[in-house]
C-alpha cells in the first residue's frame, strides 16, 4: 500500500514536471521578486515596502516565453507593480521580475508606475500600460500621479509613448481596462473604460490627443461597478464590446465611429446576458471568454451568436478563479491566469494569493483573420 502511494506520489511530481517544462503551467504564492541584492529586499522589508501576501497579478499577457502581469497596489507593501515570469522558469515558484526595471517602480514618482491595473500588447509587440496613478486602494487609497498609459516596446523594452489622461478624467473616474488597436492607415489608438462616468476614453496616439465617449444611460443601468471593454476583431470592421458586471446587456460599436470622434448613436445593444458575468479577454479575433461571476468554469462566445451557444473550455480548479484569459500567440493557445483573488479581498490569505497561469483548450486564430 505504502508502495503503492509513493509511486502515485511520484507520478504526479513527474507530471507537474512536465506541465512545467513544456510551459503548460507556472504558479507562485505571494510575491516572489527577483531583487538586486538581499540588502535592498531587507530594506524594503524592514520600511514595509515589501509585505508578499499583499501582492497579487490580476492581469496578464504573454510574448513567446515572457508573461507580463499587472501587480495592482491594492494595500500596502507592494514593491514592484509591473512584472515578468518565465513560462520557462525553474523550481515550485516562479519569480516576479520588476518590468521593465526596479527604477520604474518607484512609489511617489510620477514618471514611474504607481499602481498597473490593466496591461494590453498589440500586434506590433507595445504593451501598453494603464496606470491608474491611485495606491492603496483596498484600504485607504491615496493619489501618488495622474493616471496614465504606457506604452513599451516589449523587444527593447524602451518606453515609447506615455498618454497623459489628466485632461480626460475627472477626480470620481475610476478607471479600469485598456486596449487598442491601429487604424488601417497604420495610426495606433488606445481606448479605456472609465466605470464611475460611465464612458470610454479615446487616445489619437500619434496625433497625441484624446477625448471621452460617454455612453448612454441604458448601458450602465443601476450600478456602475466594472466596466468591461473587449475588442472584437471581425473581417470587416473591429468592434469595442461594452457591458458593465451589473448591467443587464451586452452592446458594442465599430471603432471606425470611436476613432473618429462620431459615435453618437452608434453603441448598439446586441443581447441579454441573463446573469453577471466576468469578462476574462478574447482570443484576439472575434471569440470572448467569460464566466459567471463566483464560478469557475470559463466559456468562450463567438460574439455576433447568442449567447447560449458559448462553450464551456476550461474550468478552474478548487479555490481558483480565472482573472483573465489571454492568447499565446507563438503557440497558438490561450492561456488564464486564475488566483484565489476571493480571499485575497477577504484578507484570508495566509503566506499570500495562490496563483497560476495554465493553458486551455482552445486556439488562437491564424494571424490573417485578425488583421
């Protein structure tokens, strides 16, 4: 019997192994960072600039075999905002790499990040960095700088364009997801959701300008909680999908009108959802992923279907729940990343977050039907 265990034992490490090494899953607890020298992580420990159970990724993307995560300041101790991991990393946990550098972390600076909520990386290799510039946001939030988004050219990792939205925000703005996407004339532009004025803001990159759509009353119903923003890649035209967590439907518009300063009844509402559901990302073409707030199974939707078509794709294992899902496009995959962010809100998290970032089932469209 005892035999028997240890051989199961076994086979399950060597399994793991296995996920490991061929890039199937990383996991960490807490906050693991890569730092200078041991000297600078007591300091940091000692001041309580580095408390690791307080860290946790809720956003993610991933280039070849680098994944970035958003390290939200939610409470204190969080010393690094923007980081890395191997999906080719060593040993039981992964190590987060301040990204692109320690001196970009820097709380109180203006020009570094203060708190990362959402990242996005476009076709041309940019991640682009939505920092809401507000620490501390669980339990006393304090404004260290305007809000702003970065962008970052992943292959040097040079900052090559930083959008200043002080202009575009006002002091209730409470902004929460970024993408973008480029024109067919070649010109870059970012949108942002901005869930407390119930609007989207729109960045001309290149022209360097920006402005806010404000969207009608029907799209945020009662509440103003989350708002989600999705971009849906179809042949045509490009689509930004809009739906609040609490809002009863799902509505969307070209963002030809978007990128052109017109879309004055243009948002149409294109369905019912019949639930909360979390927006977790797309597949970088014309499918979401979703799942039922508190639940962790994740479907994915051809958006343009109805709904209860979607498909159940992956499933979260116990006292995980998927934060988002994210295409791998090297492989062809879509990977989630899923923590225990539940209790981590609850402040039962002992050590710190469990978290993880694995493969599903499905695939990434070929390259041709999402440009």
């Amino acid at each position: 019997m005892i035999a028997r265990l240890l051989l199961l034992a076994l086979g399950l490490l060597y399994v793991k192994a296995q996920q490991q090494n061929t890039c199937e899953l990383i996991e960490w607890t807490g906050g693991h960072y890569v730092w200078p020298n041991e000297a600078t992580k007591n300091i940091y420990r000692s001041s309580g600039r580095y408390i690791s159970r307080n860290v946790i990724a809720t956003r993610a993307q991933v280039y070849r075999d680098e994944v970035y995560l958003a390290l939200p300041r939610y409470k204190a101790g969080v010393p690094a905002t923007l980081a890395r991991v191997s999906l080719r990393q060593r040993g039981c946990e992964a190590d987060l790499e301040p990204y692109p550098c320690w001196a970009a972390q820097e709380e109180g600076d203006s020009s570094s990040f203060q708190s990362v909520v959402d990242i996005y990386l476009d076709e041309n290799q940019i991640l682009w960095v939505l920092d809401t510039g507000v620490v501390n946001s669980l339990e006393a939030p304090v404004r260290k700088a305007a809000p702003k988004v970065v962008g970052i050219n992943i292959l040097t990792q040079k900052k090559v364009k930083t959008l200043e939205l002080c202009g575009l925000v006002v002091p209730a703005s409470r902004l929460q997801y970024v993408v973008s996407e480029y024109a067919p004339d070649g010109r870059p532009f970012v949108y942002v959701s901005d869930a407390a004025t119930r609007s989207i803001l729109v960045f001309d990159v290149a022209g360097n300008k920006g402005y806010r759509v404000v969207l009608p009353n029907a799209v945020a119903g009662s509440r103003r909680d989350v708002l989600y923003i999705a971009l849906i890649r179809k042949p045509v035209n490009n689509f930004l999908l809009i739906t609040y967590l609490s809002g009863a439907r799902f509505f969307q518009i070209k963002t030809d009108f978007l990128r052109a300063g017109c879309a004055a009844g243009k948002i149409q509402d294109i369905g019912a959802k019949g639930a909360k559901l979390v927006i977790l990302g797309t597949d970088n073409g014309s499918a979401l992923f979703f799942r039922y707030e508190g639940r962790p199974e994740v479907y994915r939707w051809e958006v343009g279907t109805i709904l209860k078509s979607a498909e159940l794709v992956y499933k979260s294992p116990e006292n995980y729940l998927t934060t988002q899902a994210f295409p791998d496009v090297s492989r062809r995959r879509v990977r989630v990343l899923e923590s225990n962010f539940h209790d981590f809100l609850k402040n039962t998290v002992g050590c710190g977050a469990s978290q993880r970032v694995s493969l599903m089932i499905s695939n990434v469209p070929q390259p041709s039907a999402v440009c």
